[in-house]
C-alpha cells in the first residue's frame, strides 16, 4: 500500500457495499420491530439510540429498574424469535 503523506486526506466513508448491507439491516430490524408496542419501540429507541441507562429509563417512566430490565429482557427475546423466523440469528450475518 502507498505510504499516506500528511497532506493526503483519505476517504473514511463506507461503500456501496457497506451502504446496501447496513439499509438490509435496518430493512429487517424494521420489520421485526413492526410488531412492538409503543413503549417497546420507546425503549430501544431510549436505550440503544439515546444511550439512556436503565436507571435513567426506570426514573423517566417513573417505574422500578428491574421493570425496565425486565421489559428489555422480553424485548430481546421477541426480537431474537422474529429474527430466527427471517432465518436470521445475528443482524451483522445479513450480506
């Protein structure tokens, strides 16, 4: 590979390729979460988009920590069943 000099400026955004496999992913987890009830939606969107704590969620809902964790829990688990019926276990598989 070429040795980069300070003044060459490289190009860190991802291809096409990447670009197509990352809106497949968001395709499929789009229509895993169809399904989900509005404080569902709210959660993951909390959590994983926000990067809300739990705590922060339970403080917010104005219900326990453990009621958080354990509506994630579910969450998980109803996210991992639509994805197995899509024949699909991990969202970093799809290509």
């Amino acid at each position: 590979m070429a040795e980069l000099r300070p003044w060459m400026v490289t190009d860190e955004r991802p291809g096409p390729e990447a670009l197509a496999v990352t809106a497949e992913q968001a395709r499929l987890l789009a229509r895993c979460c169809s399904g989900l009830t509005v404080r569902q939606r709210q959660l993951l969107v909390l959590h994983y988009q926000d990067g809300h704590n739990w705590a922060q969620i339970a403080l917010r809902w104005q219900v326990s920590e453990a009621a958080v964790c354990q509506m994630h829990g579910r969450l998980l688990v109803r996210l991992r069943g639509s994805l197995a019926a899509l024949r699909i276990t991990r969202l970093d598989e799809v290509a």
